[in-house]
C-alpha cells in the first residue's frame, strides 16, 4: 500500500495510532459514492475493504466484501459513505467495536461532522463535488474537486495527504463553508439537471428532438470560467424583452407549474440585471 506521508513537526501530546501504522481502509455503504471511492483508493494503491451488512448485494463490487461485524479494531481510516440521515445510526454501532482513536469520516456535503457519533475522538469529512452513479466508468479524479475537513489536526493532514493523491483540486472547509457550497451545488448541478428535464418534456410535445439542445447546453457550461455568471447572462429576461416573456407564458398553458418557475427566474434575472453596478 502507499504510505501516508506525516509532518514530523506536527506538536501532538500522544499521536494516535493511525499517525503511525499503515492499516486498511474501511469504507461503509452500498450506493453510488462507496462504489467509486473504493475503486479509486484502490487505483492509488492503498488496501481497501468494503464493509456492509448485507455483503451478497454488494459481492459483485471489485473489492474485499467483509460484514459490518467483521471490520477489524485497527483500521486506518473508516470512511462512511452512507445516507445523510445514517451517520449517527452507523456510527453508534461502531463505537460498540471499535477503539475511539479510530479516525471517523463521512462523506457528506450536507451534514456536520458532530452528526459521527462523539465516542470517537478523531472525527471529519471528506467529499467529491460530482455527482457520480454507480455502473459508470470510474474516471481519473484529478479534475474532480475534493473538499475535507476535521477539527483535530493531525486527521486533518492526514485527509489533505490523501485528498492529494486523488485529486489536483483539493480544499479545507469547515461544516458551515461545506453545506453552503452543498447548497450552491444543488442549484448548479440538480435544480440544472431538472431544467433540462423541462425542456426535454417541452420538445417531446411538439416532436422535436432534444438533441437540437445540447450545443447550447454544452456552450453555456463551457463557458462559465470562474467569474460572476450574470455577468454573461443573455436572453429575454436579461433584455426586458416582455413580449417574447409574454409569448413563452402562453405556450406554457398547459404547465402552470413551469410558467410560475419562468415567471419567478425572470424576475430574479431581471432584478439582477438592474442591481449590476455601471
């Protein structure tokens, strides 16, 4: 396995144990997240185990399937990539037979590392900005940005250490900053996502292909670089085109729902546009 690296300077009182030998990696859980993360701690040559209470549904997982029982008292880290409302569940069981020096991490964008159970003394959380499905190809993380955090300091470098392995984007944030960019993330990645159902239903009516959409639909996220959106935000909103806003609301009759959302994101784009400084 390769080695986690440890600042020697690092002023601990007494290092704990994970500081200083090379154990396994524990990963919990049965959904999109746990089968990408395994795969990729694996392909950085670190020894890994997925442990689950029901290893049959997971035994097909290119890993080391072992039971929730069976997760051995000394492991290096133990990720649990489990639903949000689970951490304290989980992590409760855990304290029952594991050492409180074994470090606890979750893997939510949401939810504050207080949520892991307080039994265990090294707590923290490490995330993926993607949305990742289980089945798809495990792509090179490198471009995926790896967000981490931990109030002690040495599983705090021991998180930026592996982050680092993974990807060429990594970040400290602590749980107000992370669920703050979990919020941002649901605006530009679900609630866009949705947008695209949208238009999809709306060509299906009139027999269009969607296909005619995924230019622009690539162009606009291609070229967002980091600077404020409104800034190259165009259309009939952004002009104070009521005319052609009228024309959309009419052809949208028949979905009261969808023209409510038109009407309220027209608003907030048109407010938008008028509060830019000259």
């Amino acid at each position: 396995m390769r080695p986690l690296r440890f600042d020697p300077s690092l002023t601990i009182v007494r290092q704990p144990y994970y500081l200083c030998r090379m154990q396994e990696i524990i990963v919990i859980g049965a959904g999109n997240l746990a089968w990408h993360l395994v795969q990729v701690l694996q392909r950085q040559e670190y020894e890994v185990a997925l442990a689950s209470r029901n290893p049959e549904r997971v035994a097909s997982w290119p890993v080391r399937v072992i039971r929730l029982a069976d997760i051995p008292v000394n492991p290096l880290l133990v990720f649990l990539a489990v639903p949000d409302n689970a951490i304290d569940t989980v992590s409760a069981e855990l304290s029952l037979q594991l050492p409180p020096t074994v470090p606890i991490v979750h893997t939510s964008g949401a939810t504050p590392i207080s949520r892991i159970n307080e039994y265990f003394q090294a707590r923290g959380a490490l995330w993926p900005i993607r949305s990742l499905r289980q089945g798809e190809s495990v792509a090179d993380w490198n471009d995926l940005p790896l967000v981490y955090y931990s109030d002690k300091q040495a599983l705090t470098q021991v998180l930026g250490e592996l982050s680092k392995k993974l990807s060429n984007q990594v970040f400290t944030l602590n749980d107000g900053q992370r669920a703050q960019l979990h919020l941002a993330a649901v605006f530009s990645n679900n609630f866009v996502t949705w947008m695209y159902q949208i238009s999809h239903e709306l060509c299906a009516e009139q027999d269009i292909p969607f296909a005619t959409l995924l230019p622009i639909i690539k162009n606009t996220a291609l070229k967002q670089d980091g600077t404020a959106p409104e800034k190259t935000q165009t259309g009939a909103a952004a002009r104070g085109d009521t005319v052609t806003m009228d024309r959309h609301l009419s052809l949208l009759d028949k979905h009261p729902d969808y023209a409510q959302l038109y009407r309220t994101i027209s608003q907030l784009i048109e407010q938008g546009i008028k509060d830019q400084p000259e």
